[in-house]
C-alpha cells in the first residue's frame, strides 16, 4: 500500500506541475507520466501537486458529441460535459502512480474548492481554498488536479477557456506563494520549451533558456500559444517562476521569470510572432466630430469584438478610422458600424475591408535602450519586398501588418535580421 512521507504534514515547499492533453493521450503515456513524477519525488523533499488536462483530442470529441445531440447546447451543461474529460485524465494518473508506490489522490475543481466566476466556457478563478489541498496531503506525497475548470459559489460547474489547464496549474502556485510556502509552477507538453520563432515555420528557431514575463506576455498576446496570457500575467502578479518543458525528454526547457540572470545580456530582439486571421477595417470619409470615433468604439464593444492596430487620419476636414480584428468578426463590424451611423443620421461615409492579413511581432525588453530597431524591420522587410500594410508599437515590441500568404516569410525575414536563429 502506497504511503506518504514521515513529518511532511506541514506543506513548505509544493512543486506544481501540469501536464497537457498530448502528455496524457493514451494509457502507455499517463504510466509515463507517473514515472517522471515518482523519480521527481525521490529527487526531491516535497509535495507536488499535478494539474492534467483531457486526454488528446478528448475535448474536441465531447463538443462534436454535444452537437450531435443538441445544435445550440446551453453553456452551462456544457461545462458540465467538459468537465468530465480532465476527470478521466486525473483518475487515471493517481491509479497509475499507486501503482508505482506513490501515494496519491485525485481531486476534481469541487474538491478543492477551486472557486470561480459565473462565466461559463470562460470563467476567471477567483480563489482557491489552500486548506483542502492540505488535508490532501496528509495522507498523500501527490495530488492529481483536474486542469481547466473550477465551481461557481453556487455549486456550478465552470471550464476556463482556451489555456485554462496552464491557468488551474498558475493559480495552485500562486495560492501557495500567496500564503508564505515556497512553490515552483513547471509546464509540460510535447515542445521542450519557448523558441525565438515557431520552430515549425523557422527551421532553427532557437530555444531560450530564460524569457521575462513581459517578454512571454506580449508573445502570447500576439500570437505566441506556449502559454496562455492569462496564466503568465498570474505567475507575474504573484512572482512564481514558471518553467516549460516536454514531456517526452529530460532536454533542458525554459524559465519565465521577472528579470533576466545578471550574467545574461538582453537580446534587442527576443521573440517573433505570427496572429493570423485577421482583417484590417478602414472607416472613410467620417465627420471631424469628437463624439464620432467614441461612438463608433462603443457600439463595437457591445457587439463583442476586439479592436487592434487602430489608427487615425484627417484629410481635408474628414476622418479616416483604420483598425483590426479577427476575420471572423467582418460581419459583425459591418453591422455594428453601418446601425451606429444610421441610428446617428450620418451619410456619406463608407467602409472598406482588407484582408486577411496577419499581424507579424517583434518582441524584445532590449528595445527599451535600443535605437533603430524599427529601421532594421523595414529594411528586413523590404529587401524581400514584402509590404507593410499597417504598424503598431509599445515599448518593447513593434508589430506590422502583411499580406497572409507573405507573413511567414516576414517572421523568417526578421529572425535572421535579429539573429534568432541556430547559425
């Protein structure tokens, strides 16, 4: 029978670590799994708890299974059938780690009162209670944790969205660290790190061994899917280092942290992103009146949708707006935009859609002392011809706009300009 280590009813150091959907695909993989866990506990003092997500393609074939049966299921009963395939995943794992002689529990969002928003498909956790993840451990060197959903204070049951098995695992850590007990959040998946550049677009991307969390977050804001946005901006709040890494070898992975080793000089250039499937909106011909573009942005983000690159010309006593937002949101802009001016009694203008285009990022905190970083991207650009269809900047990355069918060649252009590549 597995048993827990003498005198570790106190938790002071907890390693969390969280396993993705290609992890734990199939039985052979969660057995591996277990045995990377077990040679970490003998490694090393500790407590771990381990955040898993559905088994591979587990999710896409609950909602096709919804579908068949319901053609709008209500959101609510389907976090309820989501929420079933990270069960699977944790249940699994715990048997196979007793197997080895680990003690180990699996414990679903309810069970540890991982307490989140009302939001179904997208809630935000928004506490959870340390003290039931403790009594856990009393009698268990390993907790198994249900990744990508919590429970409203009503009872329901809620998923997290896109990334929310990076976020459940985030948020663990940060519990802890929140509470004085030492804690490490470490990512595992089938990439064996963060890379300057896809590294399935740009043959030899180079791995980093170390990206800030303001570098990571403008990546995964723009494009970069990693890590999740949201589960970064918690490890940056509460200070918990992350660490990702594959599953599949014991090849060094990457560290997110606040600030680079001293030793380790800031590249001008960190990263380069691709965001895809986007279309650029031009508003013509609008009245120089204050209250226009104002209106205009509202009755957009009461329709939903997500503004990005947005700019403004005046010509001859008329406005011009120019924007971006996903090409599947044309519909939407187009009727948000033409209800707006026609409830306003506005004539004359029109709109024009471009597109798609995909937005290529430049991302670096060496931008900040660096001079003539934007010359080098156009120059880069334009030695292979590719036009420039728009532009956005921040302190520390600068972002253009290009025609689809041309955007990988502008990562590659600006990978070699930046020298993010293996020589």
């Amino acid at each position: 029978m597995p048993v827990a280590n003498e005198g570790q009813d106190e938790l002071s150091l907890l390693v969390v670590q969280k396993y993705g959907g290609s992890s734990v695909a199939a039985p052979e993989k969660i057995k591996n799994v277990a045995s990377r866990i077990k040679r970490r506990l003998e490694a090393e003092n500790s407590k771990m708890a381990v955040v898993v997500s559905a088994m591979g393609k587990t999710t896409d074939g609950l909602i096709a299974l919804a579908k068949e049966v319901s053609p709008a299921p209500p959101a609510r009963e389907m976090d309820m059938l989501l929420a079933t395939g990270e069960q699977v995943s944790a249940a699994l794992l715990a048997m196979a780690l007793r197997d080895l002689g680990v003690s180990a529990i699996s414990r679903n969002a309810f069970q540890l009162g991982i307490e989140t928003s009302e939001t179904h498909s997208d809630a935000r956790i928004q506490d959870i209670d340390l003290s039931l993840l403790r009594r856990s451990f009393r009698d268990n060197n390993v907790v198994v944790i249900t990744g990508f959903q919590g429970v409203t204070p009503e009872g329901d049951l809620t998923t997290l969205g896109r990334g929310g098995s990076d976020t459940s695992a985030v948020a663990v850590a940060a519990k802890a660290v929140s509470t004085g007990i030492d804690a490490v959040c470490e990512i595992y998946s089938d990439v064996p790190g963060i890379f300057t550049c896809d590294p399935n677009k740009v043959p030899g991307a180079r791995k980093l061994d170390y990206i800030t969390y303001e570098e990571m977050l403008e990546l995964a804001s723009l494009g970069a899917k990693v890590l999740h946005m949201r589960s970064v901006e918690l490890a940056r709040k509460y200070g918990v280092t992350l660490y990702c890494a594959s599953t599949f070898s014991e090849e060094r992975g990457t560290y997110v942290v606040k600030k680079l080793p001293e030793w380790l000089e800031s590249p001008v250039v960190t990263g380069v992103t691709a965001a895809r499937n986007q279309m650029k909106f031009v508003v013509k011909r609008l009245p120089e009146d204050g209250d226009v573009l104002p209106g205009i942005f509202h009755a957009l983000a009461l329709a939903g949708v997500n503004l990005d690159m947005i700019s403004t010309a005046n010509d001859g006593g008329m406005s011009f707006l120019t924007f971006t937002a996903l090409d599947g949101d044309a519909q939407t802009v187009t009727r948000a935009v033409s209800d707006y001016m026609n409830d306003n009694g506005l004539t004359g203008w029109a709109l024009e859609t471009g597109g798609p285009v995909t937005k290529v990022s430049a991302v670096g905190d060496g931008m900040n002392a660096a001079t003539g970083v934007a010359g080098r991207v156009f120059s880069a650009l334009r030695s292979r011809r590719i036009s420039v269809m728009g532009i956005s900047t921040s302190d520390i990355n600068i972002s253009i706009l290009v025609e689809n069918e041309r955007a990988d060649e502008a990562v590659a252009a600006l990978a070699e300009e930046f020298e993010l590549t293996e020589r």
